[in-house]
C-alpha cells in the first residue's frame, strides 16, 4: 500500500483549515499535539505520520485510515 498525501492536503482545504488551524483542531477535538511543519511534511510526501497521528486526522475529518492509501498498489 502506498500513503497518498495529496488526500490529506485536499481534505484539509476542503474543510478550509490552514495548516495552524488544522493542527489546533488535532490537538482540542483529538488530543494529537502535531506541530505546522510536521503537517506540512505529511502532506509533502516527506514523512509518514505515525499511526496515532493517522487515527486523530481520521477522527478530524471523519474518514476511514484506507482513504489515505492506494490499495492498488503493489
């Protein structure tokens, strides 16, 4: 499976959320602290957020954790 980070990006401006505000609602709705370059870099392809990460965005923007990976690919 393959992590696709454009997914995270588009759901964040979808739901019109900067990268501040994105990882304030992580924190006060999740209780997953993650900093503005962290974010930036998931959504960069530049690293992977580790899987309590990947459940509080799930949690944030009511999507299931296979919404952010190509099951497709080998």
């Amino acid at each position: 499976m393959k992590f696709l980070p454009n997914r995270l990006r588009e759901l964040r401006l979808m739901h019109k959320h900067s990268l501040t505000t994105a990882c304030r609602m992580l924190e006060v709705r999740c209780g997953y602290r993650a900093g503005r370059t962290s974010f930036y870099n998931w959504e960069k392809g530049k690293t992977l957020p580790k899987i309590n990460a990947l459940l509080a965005i799930c949690e944030l923007y009511g999507v299931e954790p296979a919404h952010f990976f190509d099951t497709k690919a080998s």
